[in-house]
C-alpha cells in the first residue's frame, strides 16, 4: 500500500529542508571510508619493521566541532605551536614493537599517519601557510618543565627541521624530535625520538610518524635512516592517493 502524501504545508517545508540541504556547502570535502582508505595501511609497511606485534592497524576519524588543532613542535619557550584545526581528522596508528619490563612498558615503536581534511582547497592552503609561518618559531633546543602524575617532570627537546622537495606540485617539510625526559619520583628517565613528515594536497595536509620510546637507554630510541626515510615517502604517498 501506499503511504498517504504530508499535507501542502508539511510538504512545503520538507521541499524547502532539501532543497537548502542541496545548495549549502558540505563541511566535509571528503567521506570517512575514503580518508581512511587513503591512510597508511599495513600492506604499506614492510615486514621487516613488525618485531613482535601483529599486523593490525588502529583507526579513528572525527569531524567537526570534535576536531583540535594538532601539535607540531616547541618554541625556545617550550610552548607548543600548532596547525589550524580542520574540518575532519582521520588517524592510522600501526604498533610495531613492545618490550615490557614487569607490570611496565619499556619500550614502544610505532608509525602512524593523520589526514588533516577542510572545506575546501582554499582552506587547506591556508592553513598550510600559516603552518609554515609557525614553523619557523620551531626552536632547535628547548627546555621544558610540565606536570606529569601529580609531580612536574623536565624535558629536554632538541628539532631539526628540513623543507622536503616538492613532487608532482605537492610541498612538504619535516621535523625530527629528541625528547629527553628526566627521571621523576619513578627512577626511570625516558628517551623519545620521533619523525614527522607533512604533505599538503588538494583540501588536506597530511602528517606520518615514526616514533620510538623507551626507558632503556638513549641509544635504544634512535631512529633509523630507513624508519625515518619510509615516513617520508609514505606521506606523499598518501597524499598522492587523495589527489
């Protein structure tokens, strides 16, 4: 059977609600199975890099009002300066490797890509400008004390940024982190080395990580050069797929 047509006014309305649903500029440039499709993907890994973990990705996406800017580096002051927040934000994160020691994680090693999405092409430019305007308050050296478990903590932060080539008419930069973190009341001092790679393309700008993170020593942190070169070449291979 059929269902009994809404009366003229009801109608009226619901013709109005599509019609302005039709013409108003979406939010979102792209879908969230798209974002993520285009985001790093356990087949991008080599096999190499999987120590102890299994083959599995972790994903998230959020839109907006959700959405945060997104950190990037420290000033001499050790403030955080940060991207523009964006339209939609989609999260890829990989665990490579895990040592325990006891009830405690010693050690961690992980890569990870974010889709930064806006509005539209425009925005995304802008806010890729004003990312590079921020960039050049990255400080080589920076030291920070910040509250952590009820006690403050000192950090020692050391960057190194380089302007990657642009390929195919797609800019990039990266970041290189060495983070110090002194031993508090645990006893345990932390070492963090982390390598950020950004790629902007079309409405998005897009960032891969590769981190390490450990209680061990300093020298169980270091990054190596084909971990460093594969978030590189992994950021603009996204960004090509969302071309």
């Amino acid at each position: 059977m059929f269902s009994a047509m809404p009366k003229t006014s009801t109608l009226a309305v619901m013709l109005v609600a599509a019609i302005s649903a039709i013409a108003a500029p979406s939010a979102s440039a792209y879908s969230p199975a798209q974002l993520l499709n285009d985001s790093l993907q356990v087949g991008d890994v080599p096999t190499s890099f999987f120590v102890n973990m299994p083959k599995q990705r972790a994903t998230s996406y959020l839109e907006q009002p959700n959405t945060k800017r997104f950190d990037m580096c420290v000033d001499k002051g050790g403030n955080k300066l940060f991207g523009l927040a964006p339209a939609q934000q989609a999260n890829s994160a990989i665990l490579l490797y895990q040592q325990e020691s006891g009830n405690a994680i010693s050690a961690t090693r992980a890569v990870a890509s974010d889709i930064y999405g806006y509005a539209n092409t425009a925005k995304a430019k802008a806010a890729w400008t004003a990312l590079l305007a921020a960039k050049k308050r990255c400080a080589p050296k920076a030291s920070i004390t910040a509250p952590s478990q009820g006690t403050n903590v000192d950090m020692k932060v050391t960057q190194q940024l380089k302007t990657s080539k642009s390929s195919g008419g797609i800019p990039g930069y990266t970041i290189e982190q060495k983070i110090v973190i002194a031993a508090g009341e645990s006893g345990l001092s932390t070492w963090i080395d982390i390598f950020s790679a950004y790629r902007m393309v079309d409405a998005t700008i897009v960032r891969t990580q590769f981190a390490n993170n450990t209680t061990i020593s300093l020298a169980k942190s270091k990054l190596t050069a084909s971990w460093r070169n594969f978030a590189d070449a992994e950021a603009l291979r996204i960004a090509r797929r969302l071309r």
